[in-house]
C-alpha cells in the first residue's frame, strides 16, 4: 500500500502500526520518528521562513492569511499525483495544521483508482485512539492497532488509578501566549485524568483564546505552558517572558513557581500515540511528589 501522510500525528500512527516503508511522503513538519525524515516532502508551510518570528507575528500572519483565503500550506501537487497513493491522511479539524482534505480532492482529481482520503479528526482522548483503530483498519493492520490501543488505554488507566487518590488542583493549560489561548479538544480530559481541574476550556471543546485578566480570575494552580508546535527550549524561553506578565505573575501558580513549559509539538499538539506521554507529563506536573518526573527534555518547571 501506498501511504501519504498530510499530518504528523497520522505520520507517527502509522510508524507504530509498523507500517513505515509503506508511508510515501509526509510533511514538512514530520520528525518522529526520526526516519521519517528521509522521506519525501509533499506538504510545506506557507510562513515566511527567512527569521524566527515572534508568536503575535505568527498569529496575525494566519489570520490574514485565512481572511484573504490563502492556503496556509504549499501541497507538493506533482509529487502527490506521481505517487498516486492509495490512502492519503490528512484533517480538517484545524485548518492551521495541515492541507484540507478538500484541497487534497481538488488535487488527485482525475486519478485512477482514485486514492482514499481519510481525514482524522479527533476531538477528545477517546477520538485519538480511535483514529489508531481507524488507520490500522484502512491499512490492513487491524491487530496491531488492537494492541497499541490496549497498551495506550492501560497506561491511561494506570495514571487514573494513582490520581484519583490525589487531591484535585486547579489547572490552566496555556496553547500560545499572543494572543492567549486555552488549550482544547483532548488537552482538558487529559488535565482530569491525571487528576485535576481543567480551566477555561471544557473537554472536547476547541480551543479557546482569552484575556489575561480570564487567566487571573481562574485562579490557576499550576499552569502546564504548551504552545502549539513548540519544543521544550522553545516554549521555556516564551515562558520565561511571561513571568512578566503582570496578571500571569500574579496567579498562584507562578507565586509559587507551579509554572511547568512543555515539549509540546512531540507530547500535546499532535493527537497521536504521544499524547499519552503528555498524560504521564501533566501527571508529574499536577503531582510532582506523587508521580515520576518526566526524560528529560520534555518538561520543566519554572521558578523552582
């Protein structure tokens, strides 16, 4: 089978089904694991590259971009008729992180067989996995989803199990920083999971953009800072900054330096098997006595 991945989440989905030499092409954003990198590039980023840019440049540059209904993606459409894949994974659910399967129609139109497109679109932990069971149908490998679903769902049970004798604790999850933004979708379930209270934001819902003054009066005891497709150095930095926040400093959480900046592209973003690492991580970041601390280069706390 030919496979095209449009996303990185469905790029690691189908490396652990144990399906990598069937995958194509992937995106420009795939890096786990690591031979994927090797692979064809088909779908690129539309964002200027020539600087790092600051998250309020990012922001606005996407919404201007989706205002004058330009593609946030370049999709690699010669590549992609020339594979002639049978199954193409791709999302609609954000339309800042990958090509929209409408787009990916549009673009094999004419092809025969005409590929499969299957867009995975989860909106809870339970959505995530799933998707798992619904790649390893589409691709022959209905077994060994079975078992990476089992395996996850053990882990998940696992962490319930411990924090359901913990006390519960307020908990903000921050996805970017400017504007702020709540992070949604499967992020709140895992909070209540690993036994605490999730702010602003309810389970399944989107994410959702805030004032500073809404992060104040939520009265966050910990907040786990996770901008969307940053690593760890990344979001340390951008955390570190907003320690000068006036009503972010101002929170119990950052009195008490309860502040904890995440991988959040490998362990939070993207709705893949990882997600349940990001449930281990905000464990030990809800209950760090009680839980063990995460390898390095995932997590820190700040302030401490």
């Amino acid at each position: 089978m030919r496979i095209v991945s449009l996303l990185p989440s469905a790029t690691e989905i189908v490396c652990a089904l144990g399906l990598t030499d069937q995958l194509e092409a992937v995106t420009y954003e795939c890096d786990h694991p690591p031979e994927v990198r090797a692979k064809p590039i088909v779908s690129d980023t539309a964002l200027p590259q020539d600087r790092p840019l600051r998250p309020g440049e990012i922001d606005r540059w996407v919404a201007e971009r989706m205002a004058q209904g330009r593609p946030l993606h370049r999709l690699d459409v010669d590549l992609l008729r020339r594979i002639h894949p049978d199954l193409v994974l791709t999302q609609d659910l954000c339309p800042v992180c990958a090509v929209p399967s409408g787009d990916v129609r549009a673009a094999l139109a004419g092809l025969d067989p005409a590929p499969r497109i299957l867009s995975l679109d989860p909106h809870t932990l339970e959505d995530v996995l799933a998707s798992i069971v619904e790649v390893g149908r589409a691709t022959g490998a209905e077994e060994r989803a079975a078992e990476l679903v089992a395996d996850l769902q053990a882990r998940i049970e696992r962490v319930r199990r411990a924090a359901v004798r913990m006390p519960t604790i307020r908990v903000l999850c921050l996805e970017w920083s400017d504007p702020p933004y709540v992070a949604g979708h499967w992020v709140p379930a895992m909070v209540e999971a690993a036994g605490a209270t999730s702010l602003l934001v309810e389970p399944g819902a989107p994410s959702r953009r805030v004032t500073w003054r809404e992060v104040t009066d939520a009265i966050p005891e910990v907040i786990v800072f996770m901008p969307c497709g940053y690593y760890l150095e990344e979001a340390e930095a951008e955390a570190e900054e907003l320690l000068g926040v006036h009503d972010f400093a101002g929170t119990p959480a950052a009195r008490a330096g309860d502040v904890v900046a995440v991988d959040a592209t490998s362990y939070f973003s993207r709705p893949g098997p990882r997600l349940v690492d990001g449930l281990e991580i905000l464990a030990w970041a809800v209950h760090p006595d009680a839980f063990p601390a995460p390898p390095p280069g995932r997590a820190r706390r700040l302030g401490r």
